[in-house]
C-alpha cells in the first residue's frame, strides 16, 4: 500500500507550494529543499495549479485610459459623444442617391469642387505627357473625335468637350470632370473600329455623367476621421487602421462604381 502524505494544516500546505520562480510555477530546486521525491514535486506542482489557481496573465488593457476617462472624465464623455452625435449627422446629411443606377452613396462635395480638381487634373496630364499628344491630323485622333461627336450629339450631352489621344502603351482611355478625354494609342488596336471604342468611350463618360469623382473625393473625409480615432486607441501610427478602412470603404464603392 503506498503511503500517504499527511499535512498538519493548511500553512504546511502553503509552506512547502509557496516557493515559486519568476513566471510564479514552482520550482524543483525550491520543492527539494523539502527533501521531496520527484514524483511527489510533480504532484505537488499540479495540486498547487487546482488548489491555489494558476499564475492570472498580464490583461489586455490598451483601452483602459480611454474607459477610465469615459467614465471618470464628464468633459471627455460630452466630448466624446458631441464628436461622434455630429460625425453621425455630418454622414448621414451627406447620404443621396444616385438618379441613374438607384444606388445610395455619401457625397460631401460640391460639382464646383470637382470641376476645379479635374482642372488641375487635366494641367498636370497636359505637362506629364507633353511631347507625347497625337496632332489631330493623324487618322487616330480623326477616329476618336468622330466617335465622341457621335456620342455627344446621340446623348445629347451637355457642356464642351475635349479630348486628346496620347501615344503611349498603355492601353487605357479615361474621361477627368469638365469634359477632357484621354485616349492611349495602345487602345485602338483592341477596340479594333469606332464601335469598340464607342463601348469603352461611353463606358468612361457614364463615369463622368453620375459624378463618380465627387464620390472619390468623399471618401476622405470619412476614412480620415476614422483612421485618427482607430490609430489613438489602438496606438498606431494609423497604417494598419487606414488598410483596413480602405478595404472597407474604398474598394466596394470602386466595385460598386463600375456597375
């Protein structure tokens, strides 16, 4: 029969567990000062976990200041809330829908505001490829101009237009706000006649026509608010938060826009 251990009482107990290393388990050098076997320091050990609990781990606490001051702190809780109450409406007063496709979306700017940034858009194309723009005499830049005239005078679209055929190998085509196409000579060859590129030339003018660059340049004025907040309370320098707003916010409207 193999024998019992007997302890006298619970200080016993506690004078022979207590002796612990510093991740607070006990050790087998402190326990053989007892003159214990290695069995029963194994078994010691293991009544010590379920009788006295094991070692409690450092919490998570990188949002404690900011709980505490909610809490504590009555100018923090007002402010707090009168930020969030007028971001809320500041979103929800910008909501419209877009008459062409029925899809709501968040606009804060205005077409003036579009137009001057597609001005500067269109000055900074001109200098970026100056030296690189197809004469109007060419036959290439004569079959761009006779699609979008067609496409103008179809749609009945308003306002004056411009475009501009670039030689370039990128095959791409694009229209910036106030009416300025762009159209690389790479392009051609895969719309192969007018009817291709009347597709991909109204494709890029719908985007135009529904303002999807004021939808763009919304965008900001949410994800930055957000980012700030994200990257004070997770104690970032805001990368990993302004990744994740973009996968959230930026690229579905991208998705969303193209439909």
């Amino acid at each position: 029969m193999p024998p019992r251990v007997h302890f006298a009482n619970s200080g016993s107990l506690r004078s022979v567990l207590n002796p612990v290393s510093c991740s607070g388990k006990p050790t087998v050098s402190a326990l053989r000062q007892h003159s214990l076997p290695q069995n029963k320091i194994v078994s010691l050990a293991v009544f010590r976990h379920y009788a006295f609990g094991s070692p409690r781990r450092p919490q998570y606490n990188r949002f404690t200041n900011a709980r505490i001051l909610f809490r504590t702190s009555l100018p923090f809780r007002y402010t707090t809330i009168a930020l969030g109450s007028g971001f809320a409406i500041f979103i929800v007063s910008n909501i419209e829908k877009v008459p062409e496709s029925g899809r709501w979306r968040f606009n804060c700017v205005s077409e003036a505001f579009e137009r001057r940034n597609g001005d500067m858009t269109y000055n900074m194309i001109m200098r970026q490829y100056q030296g690189h723009l197809i004469k109007s005499t060419d036959p290439r830049c004569k079959m761009v101009g006779r699609v979008l005239t067609r496409l103008v005078e179809g749609g009945e679209l308003k306002g004056d237009w411009e475009y501009h055929v670039i030689d370039g190998q990128e095959p791409n085509a694009f229209v910036i706000p106030g009416g300025k196409v762009f159209v690389f000579s790479s392009i051609l060859p895969v719309c192969q006649n007018d009817a291709g590129l009347a597709t991909v030339l109204s494709h890029e003018i719908a985007h135009n026509l529904v303002h999807h660059a004021q939808e763009r340049l919304s965008i900001p004025y949410i994800l930055q608010p957000l980012t700030w907040i994200a990257a004070a309370l997770l104690g970032d320098n805001g990368s990993i938060a302004r990744l994740f707003f973009s996968l959230m916010f930026s690229l579905p409207n991208s998705r969303a826009q193209e439909v």
